[in-house]
C-alpha cells in the first residue's frame, strides 16, 4: 500500500492530526533504547482508547499491514523496533490512571501510564507501585508488563508479573479481550502469565489492573566500596548465602562510578574499583539489624556510607539511576546487554565479561542487579567506526552464551526482541521453541502482530535481518 494511501485511511480512524509520517518520524520510531537494529515504520499512529487501538489493528489485519506496540521506547533489545516496517501503535497518549482503590490496593491505569507517575499517585494512600526499573521516570507500564521489567528492588518484591491483576489487550482482528481484573485471575488457565512478558507479539496491551504495594516503614541504605571487582563479587555471593534478604543489592564498577562522578562530581573514596549499594527495608529494628549484619559480612570493604536521612539516601542512588546515562560521557553510544547467572557465578562471570571487552576492542562498566544475578555489561563505543557494531554484537553473544553456559538465562528483564531470538535455540530444543511459537497461535497474532520479535518467522524475518543493522549518519 502506498505511503498517501495509508495515512489517509488511519486519518479516518483516528484524528488525523494523530497520524505521523515523514523522515523525522521515521528515524525517531525506527529503533528504541537498542539503537545498533534500525527499520523504519510508515506510519505512527497515536491512539488515546481502547476503542481506537482495536480499529487500527482490525485496519491493520484487514489490509496485511504489520503493526508494533510501543511505549516509551525504553526497550533495550529492539522490542519496539518496527522489523518489517507498517504501523507503529504508539500509547503515549493513553496515560490516564482510570481508577485507584487504596483499601484495597489496585490500579486500573492505561499502558502509557508512566511507572513512576502511578507510584506518585498512589503516595498519598501510603502505597507504591513496587516494580521499578532503572527507566522508572519514563517507562510506561504497558512497556514494564511486555517485557515482565524487573529493577532493584524487585529482589525483594518481585518483578513485574508479581504486580499485575490483569489485563485489557487488543489481539489481531481487533477483538478486545479482558483477562483477570481487580480480583486477579479466576481458577481456570493463567493466560494472564502468558501476555505478561510477551514483549507485545500476541497483542496490544492498552489497559492494566496493577497492585499497590504498601510503603516500609523505614529504609535504610549503605553505599560498600571495594578495592577489587572481585572483592565485590564475592561480597554479593556472601549476603545471598547468609538468608538475609535486602530489598536491593546492586553493583557498579570503576568505569561506571567514575562516570558519575565526572557527570555530577559526586566523590568517592581513592581505590575504589566497585560498590555495592544496598538497601534495606521493614519495621525499622529489623532493617537496621539487617543491614548490620550485612556490614559485617564485607569485612573487605575500604569505605562503607551510611545515609542517615532521605537527601543522603538519594545520593547514593544517584550513581545507579544516572550510571548508564553518565556513560554517554565515555562513548557516544552505548548497548546495555542482559543475561542472568546464579549470584555465586560472579567472580567467574566479570572475568569473562572484561575478557571479551579486551578481545573486542570495547570499553564496559557493569551495573547490574547483583542480588538475583542479573548483570547488565554496557558496552561504549562509536558506531559510526567501522566494524564496531559487529564486535559489540559478537561480544553480546559471547557474554550470553556464557550465562548459558553457567546454568543462567539469555535475558532476566530486557526480553529477547531481534537482540536475543538468534540465540533462544542455544538455551531450548527445537521442541521447546516450537511449542512456544503456539502460543501465537492461541491468540490468532499470525505474522504481523510484532513480527520477527523473540521467536522471529523464518519467512518473514531472515532476508530483512541484514538491513536492521546500521549506523549513524
């Protein structure tokens, strides 16, 4: 179909001031936070309702155009990339928080809902959305329920799946179904866990009923600092042993602190080559009990800070909620991989991660989530170098294939994407997969719902790979 012909035709669904084309457009939509896999859309389209979303899909069946949910394009492994082009079905319009019930303690938000506005709102009543991944401030939720987010202090209180009651997705055809509610699920098959984590291959999420977690009573954070990685690592392999259970336990080496540093001239002490920042929270006796147990545990430590309010408390977090951003300082682009290892793996895991750099010619920092060992290597370099982006792919898929390797997982909050979908046949047989690419079935998503995402269409999907990747020009 041609480009004037499209638009004009999703005009007539929707205000046609909502319909967006055009090389800007297409270079801003053509990839999300995963910017090395890059394919432009025809159209974006800007829906505020369920009602509308269900026409454009039904538009888009109908007339054998592909379609790809978005949300804020924070996504870090090309799930919101548009891999065979068509409609982009953008939700940054739909953000309305439809309905709140702090007694008993649910959301019924629409998926363009930032995460950390919901959790603003529900302030008030005492309660927070307890899902917060390092994007919290822009990240929608419909976003966090597509690729099942984690963030710090999900060690604790689980990632995203945990949250959620249910569901308002529009799968191909248009058919708008409800799963679960306020209630949760009722007894029968939990085709809620299904969508959850589904990275927006069976449908377009456009509603959530989430749950509301109850604030602690009282927090308190420690930033541990270490004169060696490995030191570091080993502390993380020791909390996670002793049964005390912080509600986060991150980690950021050299590389990363001393971004920050630079960005926001924070100090830190001389010697530094990692830190732990830990978080405890509950009845105040027992997370301050808890966190001196942990102290003295990491009796190699060469400097340990305590915040004594909630201005100090932030100041230790800033290094793990700025660190990725500061490290723009070091390179202009960055890619943030994700793969999962048992926490007592670490020390063996860093060495291969640092290995693989220097093989490949890359600088990394990790920043990680070093309490449910998900580790967050970030490679920084230029792709606008020639080879660069193939040594950063090649070395993505060395580290992943090492936390295979390990016992672990080619991704633990990132999804899989176009990133990741190569390297599903190294962690499931063929059966597996196979059984797995039903589930698409079920829900009728054929090949345009998202295509080419986690478990790619060989018909499709092959001949394009070689034209998502690109540089910058």
């Amino acid at each position: 179909m041609e480009e004037s012909q499209m638009v004009a035709e999703l005009g007539r669904l929707i205000d046609p001031d909502r319909v967006l084309t055009g090389s800007a457009v297409k270079r801003a939509y053509e990839h999300d936070a995963y910017t090395v896999e890059k394919f432009p859309p025809t159209a974006v389209v800007l829906p505020e309702t369920t009602e509308e979303v269900a026409q454009i899909v039904k538009w888009c069946g109908g007339n054998q155009v592909p379609f790809t949910p978005r949300g804020a394009g924070t996504g870090l492994s090309g799930g919101a990339m548009p891999a065979l082009g068509g409609v982009v079905i953008s939700t940054k319009r739909m953000t309305s928080i439809l309905e709140m019930s702090p007694a008993d303690r649910w959301a019924h938000v629409q998926s363009g809902t930032v995460n950390l506005r919901l959790t603003k709102a529900a302030q008030p009543y005492g309660l927070h959305f307890a899902p917060d991944p390092s994007s919290q401030s822009v990240s929608t939720i419909g976003g966090n329920i597509a690729e099942n987010s984690g963030g710090p202090h999900t060690l604790k209180y689980g990632v995203t799946t945990q949250h959620v009651l249910g569901v308002r997705i529009v799968v191909s055809g248009g058919e708008v179904l409800t799963i679960g509610g306020p209630d949760g699920m009722p007894p029968g098959y939990d085709v809620l866990s299904l969508v959850i984590g589904s990275e927006g291959t069976l449908g377009v999420v456009t509603e959530a009923w989430v749950r509301l977690t109850p604030n602690p009573v009282a927090v308190e954070t420690a930033l541990i600092s270490f004169g060696s990685i490995r030191a570091a690592s080993e502390a993380v392999s020791t909390i996670v042993k002793s049964g005390v259970f912080p509600a986060a336990l991150e980690m950021m080496d050299r590389n990363v602190i001393h971004a920050v540093r630079d960005a926001f001239g924070l100090e830190y002490p001389d010697g530094m080559e990692a830190m732990l920042l830990v978080e405890c929270d509950g009845q105040p006796e027992v997370a301050r009990q808890e966190m001196e147990e942990i102290i003295q545990m990491v009796d190699s430590a060469i400097d340990v800070r305590i915040a004594q309010n909630e201005i100090e408390r932030a100041e230790l977090w800033k290094a793990r909620k700025k660190g990725i951003g500061a490290l723009g300082r070091i390179s202009p682009t960055v890619v943030t991989h994700d793969g999962v290892i048992p926490p007592s793996k670490l020390p063996e895991m860093l060495e291969v991660v640092f290995g693989v750099a220097e093989k490949h010619g890359l600088i990394v920092g990790n920043i990680f989530h070093a309490g449910d060992g998900n580790l967050h290597p970030i490679f920084c370099f230029d792709e606008r170098e020639s080879g660069k982006i193939d040594s950063v792919v090649a070395a993505g898929e060395e580290v992943i294939q090492k936390c295979i390797d390990l016992g672990g997982s080619v991704t633990g909050e990132h999804g899989v994407g176009v990133e990741k979908s190569s390297l599903l046949n190294k962690q499931f047989d063929a059966e597996s997969l196979h059984w797995q690419g039903k589930v698409r079935d079920v829900f009728g998503a054929g090949e345009l719902c998202n295509p080419c995402k986690m478990i790619p269409d060989a018909k499709g999907c092959i001949e394009h790979k070689v034209r998502w990747r690109g540089v910058a020009t």
